[in-house]
C-alpha cells in the first residue's frame, strides 16, 4: 500500500478564542496520561463521497471555537495549552488501492499506521498540533478519516465527543453539544514525578497489535461457562467476559514463554468517571476523566479458573463505579480514586521486573458506528500500532453484538499469544 500526501494545511477555528480562555491549564489527571495521541481510523464507503469532502473541513472550523484547546499548542514547561488558534493539522491522501484489499480478515495494523496523520508519540512537543485529521482516499471511492488526539488533554470519550459534534456539523444534525472543559478546576496540575510508561516518540516496533474478534457466540459461549455461578444474578457485562478471556490467554502465552517463571500481576481496567459523580460531570465534559480499577494477582493466584478471575475483575469495576459518587463530596477521597491508586499501581508493577501489569480499556460505548458525516455510517472502525506495551483496548463491531479486542504486546509474547488454542476458538483475526 502506497500513500500519496495530494495537500496539509493547517485548520483555524472559525471564530477567535476569546482572551479569558486563551490559556488552558492542564489538570493533574492529564498530567498523567502517557505522551501519546488518542487515535480513531472511520473507514467509508460510498459513491458520493466526492462533492462532500470539502464540507469536512467547513465543519471543522465551525466547530473548532468549541473545542478551542485543540486548535492551541501545548508549553510542557507551563503545563498548559496555549490556546492560540494556530490550528489543527489537516491533510489530504490518495492510496493506491482498493479499500475491501486493506480491511479484510488478516489486517495488517502497521499499514493502518500511515492513515493517521501523526506519529501516535509526536505530541508535547511545541510544534505538535494538538489535533490531526487525514482523508484518505482509495481508489473504489472510499475514504478512511485518520484522527489524533492529544492524549495531553483528550482521553477516548473526548475524541468520541469531538467526532459527534464535527459530524452534527458536517450535516446540520439537530444533536448540540457544548463540551465542558472544566476538569483542571477540580483537580489542578500538582507537578508530579513523571510516570514512566516506556513511551518513545519514534514508533517502537517491537510493540505489535492485532485484532480478535469475539462474535455474539463467543460472547455467549463465555457467559454460558458462568451461568451454574451466577444463577439468577445478572451476568457478567460483555466486556468482563472478554477482559478475563484475553487476561487468561496472556497468563498462559507468558507461561509458555517463561516456562515455570513466577510472576505477581496487575489487571488494570479503565472507568469512566463521567455521569457517576455526584453531582455528575456532564456527559460531554472533555480533558481526562478516567479511574483506574486493578486487581492484584500472586503468581499461585494468577494461574485459578476463569470464572475467579471474571468475580474478581467484576467486584472490582463495580466497586470502582461505585467510589465515583463520592469524588466530588470528598476531595481527599476523590483524589485518591482518580490519582493516588493509579499512581499506586504503577509503582507496584513498574517498580518490579517480575511483576507484570496489563492494562485494558473499552471504547466500545463511543457511538463510532453512528458518525455519519455525510456520506453514510463508517463500514468499520479500526485502530493502528499503539506503541504501549501490554494494552487491550475493546472496540465495538459494526453489527453492535461483538468485540473487537486489539491486543498490543511485545513481538516475543504476541508469538505465544496468537498461538493459545483457547483463544483461537473463541476469536477470529
């Protein structure tokens, strides 16, 4: 697959940001985030594309004073974006292919890489856009919307938003949404010892992904196993049951690499803060509002049945939802919730080579498949080569009964992990 680059420009807001929100401090949620962009690839295909691409950029600017950090650039010596409309890197490509040739069964992430329009690390820096788009353009007709966000001041459900909002402009839908930036009030930049998340800005590529696929019969399959446990509970929420199957399938492919090895491990799973503090953080509050839920595993416990690791992993997302409603009534306990347990969990894996910790995340509630900018819903929506170790991220699948779970590990454990059998009947690629 080859891309040609046909023009970059850079995108500025509309309308001026005004001068009391020129500066925009970061909050020490943010300052946490690993350097990275947040990413999004939305794969279309239509015949009608053509005459309407002109209006994504229309549509940006217009939106753009809303989400007016993005157009800024971020002073890392300030800790803050200087929100001076410079604007947002926007480019245009043509790939010389078909799009049915790179999104079938089997594909390749590293290609999916050169649809963004940003080195997923290339952020902090003060020439960094803060936001990147790239159109790609195949040759059937068909285009993919490459997206980064800087994680420096967006997590996943603020591109969610961001992306709702340009396509409600894009077709003059009747959804308004104002988003709130407000999160560096609550919880300010404290100058923190960094947290080291073996993050290059040049690509390690050592760090592979790839994508399995758990259909609504896997699903089921795996909620079956349960059922003699549950009874009449409720069941476990999809994404537990697939967290838990791929946590297992890592447990086993580190065991075969180690062989008998021992290892403590980490299962770490991101919550969303928002709409469950009371009073609630709106819907479309942007900036980072992400907890951290963990489970802590010795090397004898790691090892137990399925249906442990599912109780276990479930009592801890839910006592994490439940300690959200206390954030905002009690400060120090809030702090604690959104900052000291993370920090805390990063200390204990990070801090010993024989601990292991892997991280999972679920995008999956985003409305990706609902983003229409005019040219009808996406046919997939991907991501690339994140260059973090140990990740899960779970994505939504088209027919909104599946998981699509992207794995990104080290190319030495992907070899073992690909290879588990009990992953293999439970997924496809």
């Amino acid at each position: 697959m080859k891309i040609n680059i046909v023009s970059r420009k850079l995108i500025k807001p509309s309308k001026p940001t005004p001068s009391h929100l020129r500066t925009y401090k970061i909050s020490v949620l943010d300052e946490l985030n690993p350097s990275m962009h947040v990413i999004r690839i939305l794969y279309y295909q239509s015949s009608t594309i053509e005459g309407k691409i002109i209006n994504l950029e229309d549509s940006l600017a217009k939106i753009l004073p809303l989400f007016y950090p993005l157009a800024g650039r971020y002073n890392k010596e300030k800790h803050q974006v200087d929100c001076n409309d410079e604007g947002i890197e926007y480019s245009v490509a043509e790939v010389d292919c078909q799009l049915d040739q790179l999104i079938g069964p089997g594909v390749n992430s590293e290609q999916l890489n050169h649809l963004l329009p940003l080195e997923i690390s290339a952020v902090d820096e003060p020439m960094d856009p803060m936001l990147g788009i790239q159109i790609n353009r195949f040759q059937c007709g068909g285009l993919a919307i490459g997206v980064c966000a800087s994680n420096r001041i967006f997590d996943s459900c603020s591109l969610g938003i961001f992306l709702t909002a340009w396509a409600n402009a894009a077709t003059n839908g009747g959804l308004v949404i104002s988003p709130d930036f407000d999160s560096p009030t609550f919880f300010p930049y404290e100058n923190l010892a960094p947290v080291n998340f073996e993050v290059s800005r040049v690509r390690d590529k050592s760090i592979v992904a790839k994508r399995f696929v758990f259909d609504k019969n896997s699903i089921l399959k795996l909620r079956e196993s349960l059922r003699a446990q549950w009874k009449s509970k409720r069941p476990p929420s999809r994404v537990v049951v697939v967290s838990a199957a791929l946590t297992q399938a890592l447990v086993r492919a580190d065991k075969a690499k180690h062989g008998i090895k021992s290892r403590n491990w980490f299962i770490a799973q991101e919550i969303n803060v928002r709409e469950r503090t009371i009073p609630p953080i709106p819907k479309y509050s942007c900036g980072s509002w992400v907890s951290i839920s963990y489970v802590e595993f010795t090397s004898d416990e790691i090892e137990q049945d399925y249906q442990e690791m599912v109780l276990k992993m479930r009592e801890s997302t839910i006592q994490a939802v439940e300690d959200c409603a206390r954030i905002f009534s009690d400060k120090e306990f809030g702090r604690w919730v959104l900052v000291d347990n993370y920090v805390d969990v990063m200390k204990k894996a990070y801090g010993n080579p024989n601990d292991k910790i892997v991280w999972i995340t679920d995008w999956s509630k985003f409305g990706d498949y609902e983003l229409d900018f005019g040219f009808g819903k996406p046919i997939w929506v991907s991501l690339a080569d994140v260059p973090f170790q140990d990740l899960f991220i779970l994505m939504n699948t088209k027919s909104n009964d599946g998981i699509e779970a992207w794995a990104f590990l080290h190319e030495s454990d992907m070899e073992y992990f690909e290879q588990d059998e009990q992953l293999q009947m439970l997924t496809t690629k």
